[in-house]
C-alpha cells in the first residue's frame, strides 16, 4: 500500500498551483543566470591548440566551422581506455538530436576526449553517434580547461577541479568499496583503474570568434552539467524522482531488453 499522501483533484490543483508560482520563480532565477553567464568577461585564447578529427588535423578556431560560438563537452575517455565513460555516453546521447539545430543557430558542438581518434571513431560507431568528437592527445587543452590532471597532481598536489583545490587523491588497490564504490564500478566498465578514472573529469566550455580572434566564455564541471544531461530533468518530473541509490545507468547498448 502507498506511503504517499492521497488527495482529492481539488486539493492536487490548490498544491500545483502553490508549486507553479515556484516553478516560475525559478525558471525567472534560471534565466538570471544566463544573463549573467553571458556578462562573464571574455579571455582570449592564444595557445594554438591541434586536434585530430574525421576531416584530419584541426585548430581549435577550425572546429566553429564558420559559426562564431563554439560549445565542448569535455568527455571522459582516457588515453588507455577501452571504453568512453558510461556518464558521458548518457549525456552524449542526446546530443545528436540537438546538434544539428544548434549548427542552423551558429552554434557548433563537440565533444573533445583524449582518447586517439581511432578509439573516438570506433566507438562513436558502436553508440550510433554522429555529432563531431575530436581527439585533443596533441595538444595542452585537457589540462589547460582543467579536465586532465597528472599523476604528480593527483598524488602529491592535488587536483584544480570546478574552482576548488581537491585533496591529494588517497586510493590503494582494495579500496574499491566505501567512498570509491561508484568510481570503481564505472572504471572497470571503462577498462581502466581508479587513479586513472579520476584523472580525467566532464565538464563543457564554451568560445566564441569575433574580429578573428577566440575568447573563452564560461566553463562548467561537476554537477554543473546536470543541466545538459537530458535523462534529468525527466526524472526530476517522474512520479518517484531520481530514486537512486549507487550507479544504476549503463551505455545504451548494454541494457538488458525489455
């Protein structure tokens, strides 16, 4: 039998109509926000990034494709990996859909991994994916937008990550249960190890090209990528919510049939 509270139609619409003015409080504080993501200061970027794509090697001003904003997932998938991480593949699935309508609205999107571009690309054909994925091996542009850090970080200094310093990573081999239960679950479904999995962070970043030159708009990490993590905010609208309790997604093509 149901714990939940049971109502009439009439008091179900006086409480929807007590959330809505919530709902709309908070849409008006979304769109503050982006008001003010978009008055962020711009940096100008003057490393010349190289990247290896379909179409051969590329420039980080290449990838606009002649739009004037330029829009990066930064998607987990180290250099030794077997396999993309299973997060980002859930985030990245919805960005065929929408890809297309942002490049008819000046507006390119990429994911950027480490991983070399054979790996990208064969993968990419595994998930039935055809946004554009560049490998960045070649250049400083993981570190540099702070999702690639090095042992010498992880170890000994600890990690800049979503404008924070993290402590020294501390991880033994055996220590894949408690607090490194869910980065475990997740590394060994990419075919590496936890130093290496927590090595390589998401987040998305954003550029723009004016007068030929690029700046850099804004950068999210973390959970600042809830938002564009399509599954969410269907959730979020489910009977039941987000339910979780650990690691419950896989990639799209390891799902039992139904």
């Amino acid at each position: 039998m149901t714990t939940h509270t049971i109502g009439t139609r009439e008091q179900w619409l006086a409480a929807r109509l007590e959330l809505l003015e919530a709902e709309k409080e908070a849409t008006r504080r979304s769109d503050e926000l982006a008001r003010q993501r978009r008055q962020l200061p711009w940096v100008r970027v003057d490393e010349a990034y190289r990247f290896e794509t379909d179409d051969g090697t590329a420039s980080l001003g290449d990838l606009f494709r002649g739009r004037s904003q330029l829009l990066v997932y930064h998607f987990m998938f180290g250099p030794d990996w077997e396999a993309g991480c299973p997060s980002c593949s859930m985030i990245a699935d919805g960005f065929n859909g929408f890809a297309v309508h942002l490049a008819n609205h000046d507006v390119m999107l990429w994911a950027v991994s480490l991983a070399p571009l054979p790996k990208l690309q064969a993968y990419k054909r595994r998930m039935g994916w055809t946004f554009p994925w560049a490998s960045s091996l070649a250049s400083n542009f993981n570190p540099d937008f702070n999702v690639w850090f090095t042992e010498e970080q992880l170890r000994n200094q600890g990690m800049e990550y979503n404008y924070r310093r993290e402590p020294v990573f501390d991880w033994r081999p055996g220590q894949e249960g408690g607090r490194w239960g869910a980065e475990a679950q997740l590394a060994a479904t990419c075919g590496t190890d936890v130093p290496s999995y927590h090595r390589d962070r998401p987040g998305m970043s954003a550029f723009v090209l004016e007068d030929g030159a690029i700046y850099h708009t804004y950068s999210t990490y973390a959970r600042g990528v809830d938002s564009i993590w399509s599954m969410y905010p269907w959730l979020d609208r489910a009977p039941k919510g987000r339910n979780e309790t650990g690691i419950w997604w896989r990639r799209h093509d390891e799902y039992d049939a139904r």
